[in-house]
C-alpha cells in the first residue's frame, strides 16, 4: 500500500482531510472526519482504560495547553528542543539536515551540528544533495531550529518580546510534572504512582510530511510513573512489556509489525530510552510509534528549582527524595495510523471480485452497527429508522438506504463496521421468498459475511454479545 493510496483512501471515507482545503490547503495541519474523530475517541479511550481504569495508582489529568514560560525555560526547551536545518539558498527551501543524512545510511540523530556538518559537506562536495523543489545544490549550514511554537496572550502587540511570548505547550508531559504534588495531595498517593493525560502539542516542525505522521498539531498519549531512585530500571522494564503486551494482546497487532529499538544516544540526565517502533509500509518502513523512558529526577528537579517549590517525596521510615520518572509515550496520530495499517485488508472473492475490509476490533470501529432497509420504500424505512433509534441508545450507528444492499455491504467493510442490519418486507410480516420473519432483521458479520436471522426484541442484547466478542 503506498501513501497515496492511502490518504486517497482515508480521505474518500471520511477519515481523514486536508485543513483548509478549499484554500488551497494548510501545510502538515490535518482534519479527522468523521469517522477518523470517533476511530481516535476509540483509541484514546483503549489506552486510557489500560493506562488509568485498570490501574489503581494512575490518575488521569487533563492540563491547559498554555503554561507559564518559565515551564519551558526549567524543561530546556527554550535553550536546546532544537532540529538542525538547512535551506536551499535557490529557492529557500527548508530541509532538516538529519533527515537528509538518513537518506544516505548517515545516522546523526541528536548530533552535534559540527558532526552534522562535516557528513554535509562530504556530500555536497559530491553533488549528492538536491533541492526536491528547484533541483539546487547549493545548500546553507545546518543552523539549529527551535521547535516551540511562539504566540501571546493578554497582550495584543505587534512584536513578540521575551516579555509577553507564550508557547502552546509543546509536549504534554510537563503539565504532568507541575501537577505532581497537586495530585499526590489530592488523591492521597504514595510512589510509586502515574499520572496520565491525553492532549495536543504543537511544534514547529522544519519539514511535517509523511502525511499525519510528523505534523505541527499533534496529540500525545502520556504516562509519567513517579518510582524510587532503586526502583526505576526495574519499572522501565516492567513498562516496556506492559506496552508490548498491550499491543499484542489487546489491540491485536502482528508482532512482526512492532520491534524495540533502544537509543543509541541518550539525553544527559537518562539512563534509558527505547522506541517502540511500527512497520508503516506506506512510509517505507519502521518509524517510532511509541517511547518508554527512564528520566531519572530531571523533570521534577529541575521545576523544583526554578519555581522554588519543593518536589520531593517523605515516607515514615526514609529519607526525602525527588520521585525518578518512568514515562511511556506515544503519538495518538500515529497509533491511528498504524491502526490503519495494521487492519487493511483486501480479500478475494469467489466470483472474481476484490472487497476491502478494515478489519477493527469491534471496540476500535467507528461504526459499531449499519442498518440498511432493502429498499427506499417508505414502510420500509420507517421500520428501519425505529430498528436504528433501538440500537442508537447503545451503540453508534450509521443509517444508509443509499444502492444496493450488495454495493452498502461493501461500503461498511470498508470502514470497519462489525455488523450490518438489514430491515426487509418480512419484518414487516409481508410474504416474500428469502426474506425473514415478522419482527425479525437479518444480522450479518463483516468478517464471515454470515447472516443470522435475530428478533427485534432481541437485537440490543444479541449485538451487545457480538461485539464483546
């Protein structure tokens, strides 16, 4: 599957759009229709059930995306969240200069720009590296590139100063940190325990392509579990299976699609980091999907020096400590992805004909039930819509009278729907060859296309059973 099969695909069945396309489209900022907006409120809701339900020491949180300045001085990000860029100096184009090396097997992620810059000039010396755009050889230096996005609040002006600039949080897991003793207050928590959240992060991304993958708003899936100093490796451990199994034995991933890939180079104040990485096809291979860190007591430490706050942690019978952090986090837009690549499926069919089948567990499809009367007869759909207000208080239902009954089978394949209801005149208790009984619908399963024949007053809990399955 390549990439443009896929976004054609996503668009096409209202998954996933361009922002702002009517003007011509907004750069690496992208709209989730509605399928895609209830796929991610399905995912979202899977991890936070394994993340904060079933587990009694994690606690959901839900932090505002503006956030003192100071957050970010203390976190680094104003100094070094950086890319290397260069630009074309024919047409300006920007390019991240790791990225480019990449593209010749040269690994110099987290680089020093002087290292960064002699792989370059190799290369240049070579002719090797061309503009994608004007076809150029002329190249700036790597210089480094700030990621936070700049904006301001309260204070309308022309010109940003470092007096009235604020930046939309760049990644979520410093509300985290500055909500540590709020949260351990509050819910009576004693280490080791998490706090996870849910949200968007901005970042003014060099170059955002590969379609949702890298974009400048993104949403974040984040766990910080606050451990001992002795305990920390033994919990990073403990979470990288976690999220493994996770994976495996709840969102049904092949493993052969998901592999680890410790860092080679690692931040100052880490003891550990590793990808949990995902084969996107569509992208030309492995790309990190997920990360489980071990970050020592540089994020509480460091708030805790520059707000003059005491972040630290007292038991009866030890000594006071700053809290080492275990996080696991992971891109909600590039799990969505991966979901959509992972579930892809074309079969078969014995006439000769191929179907698509995005092949959800029943809890991830946008769709959980379709109810298709057999035709557009007014009796007929009138039937059909009471069948969809019955299932719509449980479940979330699309209704369609639209083609054939063949032709509206083949649509919710296509975007996951576990099962179909079909309404036909013998639910209405008109005698017709093939057809099923007074006060009965047809149930058919998207993955056997087997059909059962079900009463009405049974419907809700025969689909409840179902889709537990």
């Amino acid at each position: 599957m390549t990439i443009e099969t896929l976004t054609a695909f996503a668009k096409s069945r209202g998954f996933v759009y361009p922002s702002s396309e009517i003007y011509g489209q907004f750069a690496a900022v992208y709209d989730y229709g509605p399928l895609g907006q209830q796929l991610k409120k399905n995912i979202q809701a899977a991890w936070e059930k394994e993340m904060v339900q079933k587990n009694a020491n994690i606690y959901g949180l839900d932090a505002g995306v503006f956030m003192a300045p100071k957050v970010w001085e203390a976190s680094g990000h104003t100094e070094s969240f950086d890319d290397p860029q260069i630009d074309c100096r024919g047409c300006n184009s920007r390019y991240r200069a790791d990225h480019i090396l990449e593209q010749f097997d040269i690994d110099k992620d987290r680089a020093l720009l002087t290292e960064i810059n002699a792989e370059l000039d190799k290369l240049h010396a070579e002719k090797k590296i061309k503009c994608e755009k004007c076809g150029g050889t002329d190249f700036t230096p790597a210089k480094q590139f700030n990621l936070l996005v700049k904006t301001n609040l309260g204070s309308p002006t022309d010109e940003l100063t470092a007096e009235n600039t604020v930046y939309p949080r760049g990644e979520t897991c410093q509300g985290i940190y500055v909500n540590f003793e709020n949260v351990r207050q509050s819910m009576r928590a004693k280490v080791p325990f998490g706090i996870a959240q849910v949200g968007k992060a901005f970042r003014n991304e060099i170059v955002a392509r590969q379609w949702i993958f890298r974009t400048r708003e993104f949403e974040q899936m984040e766990m910080q579990f606050f451990v001992k100093p002795e305990d920390e490796m033994t919990e990073f451990g403990n979470w990288r299976e976690k999220r493994l199994a996770w994976y495996r034995d709840v969102l049904k991933f092949n493993m052969e699609n998901i592999r680890i890939k410790p860092h080679d180079k690692l931040a100052h104040y880490a003891k550990a980091a590793e990808d949990i990485e995902y084969n996107y096809t569509a992208l030309g291979g492995f790309k990190e999907m997920e990360g489980v860190h071990a970050r020592s007591d540089w994020d509480l430490g460091r708030h805790s020096e520059f707000s003059d706050t005491k972040l630290d942690y007292f038991e009866e019978g030890s000594e006071r400590f700053i809290p080492h952090v275990v996080e696991t986090s992971v891109g909600l837009n590039r799990l969505f992805l991966a979901c959509l690549h992972e579930y892809f499926d074309t079969e078969e069919m014995k006439e000769g004909d191929t179907r698509t089948v995005l092949r959800f567990p029943a809890f991830l499809a946008p769709i959980k039930v379709a109810i298709l009367p057999l035709s557009k007869k007014p009796h007929l759909t009138e039937k059909a819509r009471a069948v969809f207000a019955l299932l719509a208080e449980e479940f979330v239902c699309e209704y369609d009278e639209t083609q054939s009954i063949g032709k509206r089978y083949r649509r919710q394949d296509e975007i996951g729907t576990p099962l179909c209801v079909t309404v036909d005149f013998g639910t209405l208790g008109e005698e017709a060859e093939g057809q099923c009984k007074k006060d009965c619908v047809t149930v058919r399963d998207r993955d056997t296309m087997k059909s059962e024949e079900v009463a009405i007053g049974d419907l809700v809990s025969y689909v409840q059973k179902q889709l537990a399955n």
